[in-house]
C-alpha cells in the first residue's frame, strides 16, 4: 500500500501494528540505523517478537517510542499516529471528546494525548534565525467577553488581575508575521508594554528590517534600529504596503479555533494552542509550496523525538520545572 494521502486511508494504513512500526521507525531514525535514546549507543540486538531493542552498552530495553512524545504512553501506534495525522490537517483543530470517540479512548487520555502532539508543534526553532522582513507586528487580547459575564464573575476577575473595561480575564499575546516566507511566530506576553513587545522583536528580527505596526506606544522607538512605519487605526487600515492585515488574519484564525473547537483554554495552556496553529499556519498550502495533508504529517513526526511532556508538568502539579509561566494559576478563558 502506498503513502496515506487521506485520513481514511491514514487509518486503514496504521491499523496494521507491523506497518505503524515501520513507519514509526522510519521517521525515527530515516538512516535506518536505529541508537539507544539512554545512551546513544549503536550496538544492540531487535526482539522481532516485541518490537523492540536490547541495547548493550546500558543494558536497557528501548522501543520507537522511548525519547519521544509517545513514551510510556500504553495507546498504541495506531491511535498515536492516526491522532498525529488529524491534528496536523484540521484546520480548526480537533477536541479532546471528538478524537476520544473517534479513536475509541477516554476523553481525558485524548486531552493529554492532545497536549504530547502539541508539545511536538512546539516553536524550539523560533530563535535560530531572524526575519528578514517586511515584517508585521500586532498584539491580541485572548479570553471571555467581558460584556457577557456575570457582574459577581467580573467583579472577582477584576480584583484578582487589576484590569478594567474590555481586557478584563484576557491574556495578551504577540505575534510577528514575516510577508516574503509567510511565516509566523507568536506566544503568551505577560504585557504589552514597550519593553516587552521591542524585545520581541528584536529577538525575531534581524536589524534595519521593515517593520509594519499599529499605533500601540509599545513599538515607540523602534525606528532606532528597524525602518518603522505605522498604520493609524483610528483613521485607516491600508495605506499603500503599510498594514498588519496579515498577522491579524492569524489572530482570527487563531481566536476561531479557540471559540468554536475549544471553547474554554486556561492561560495556563494557551502557549500550547498557539503552537499549534502556528505549526498549521507556517505548513498550509499555498501558490509557491504544494504541502499537502501527507506532507504535514511527516513534518510532525520528524518532531516527536527529543519531546516530552508529563502529566505533572501539564497540570501544573511539577512545582520545579512548571511547563508555562502561568503555571498553576487555573483561570480559565471561556470564549
């Protein structure tokens, strides 16, 4: 049988245990010389019966899964792989009850399940090289509509985060977008003021770049060091290619999928949802790169190694390592 190119054959495909272990493999080490994750040692034997490898330099078993996300999970490769497919090509995303049912698991096991994939998604790369520009660069506010929450709820919101009006409960995030590769980066900000949001940039952004901005005093100064040109919202929104029309259309991407699949994400976790549509974002097709749903899929599975995420550092309970810098706080954003 040939690659999967849809779902249906994605799961017809891995629900064969010997042809998921292939695949697993081949993505795991696509030199075919399968090393130690303990160790990095070379020399080992293959238990054909079990899957796995006995390794002689640490004396350990290892099998696909060892040094991945998918380690100590007890779901097979066939959920893994099939869930893997389904959250790289839902455009809005998939919910923990939906992929639950359809994969015939718990919908808690499909949360955590959930959270390893993104863990995969995750932007490690995002410091490695700066754009080059034209670059966009915005602010959002994420979270409940303060309009419609009850006046007890609102008031409680108020005095715990010290905000007023529209941003109350709302967690503020940044997003760069560069024009020439389409590409995004963005996370959780703990403010926008300027100091915060200028970083941003300038850790994203190599020097004397165009930066496109809105009328915000955060991005007061960055003339010094890029070609700064501001579009005033209050009067325009277009003024020749001056505008930030591009990371917004990510920001209503993003709050989409945040209001109609998710419904309610703590800030806690919200770094974790904008990785995902981030990865979704930058592997979409388009007129110049021909990705398609097969595509995507091999991407992530060249990231599931080296990743992991335990359900103590999830839930917030690792009081050492916390997973997020809003680690145990427990608001919830309900859209």
């Amino acid at each position: 049988m040939d690659a999967p190119e849809t779902l249906q054959q994605a799961m017809a495909f891995f629900s064969d245990p010997q042809r998921a272990f292939e695949a697993a493999k081949e993505f795991r080490w696509p030199d075919g010389n399968p090393t130690c994750p303990r160790c990095g040692g070379s020399k080992h034997s293959f238990i054909k019966t079990r899957r796995l490898w006995f390794c002689y330099d640490c004396k350990k078993q290892f099998t696909v899964k060892v040094g991945t996300i998918m380690e100590d999970s007890p779901l097979g490769l066939d959920k893994w792989m099939c869930a893997i497919w389904m959250l790289a090509n839902c455009k809005n995303g998939i919910s923990s009850y939906e992929l639950g049912k359809t994969l015939g698991i718990r919908q808690n096991s499909a949360w955590f399940m959930l959270h390893r994939i993104r863990e995969a998604m995750s932007q490690e790369d995002a410091h490695k090289f700066g754009f080059g520009g034209p670059v966009e660069s915005d602010e959002a506010f994420i979270g409940p509509n303060p309009a419609k929450m009850h006046k007890s709820r609102k008031a409680r919101v108020q005095a715990r985060d010290g905000m007023k009006g529209g941003f109350v409960g709302k967690t503020a995030v940044h997003g760069i977008l560069d024009r020439h590769y389409r590409q995004v980066r963005a996370k959780v900000v703990p403010n926008v003021g300027r100091e915060t949001l200028q970083d941003a940039i300038l850790a994203n952004v190599t020097p004397f770049a165009k930066v496109y901005t809105d009328e915000h005093f955060g991005y007061d100064g960055l003339e010094k060091q890029f070609v700064h040109q501001v579009v005033n919202h209050s009067r325009e929104y277009v003024r020749g290619n001056v505008h930030t029309n591009g990371i917004e259309n990510f920001w209503s991407l993003l709050k989409r999928t945040l209001r109609g699949t998710y419904v309610a994400v703590e800030p806690f976790h919200l770094n974790h949802y904008i990785d995902e549509q981030v990865f979704r974002y930058n592997n979409r097709a388009t007129k110049d790169n021909k990705l398609t749903d097969t595509d995507r899929f091999a991407l992530l599975m060249l990231k599931v190694a080296g990743k992991r995420l335990t359900y103590a550092e999830l839930t917030g309970k690792d009081s050492n390592e916390p997973h997020h810098p809003q680690a145990g706080t427990g608001q919830e954003v309900p859209f």
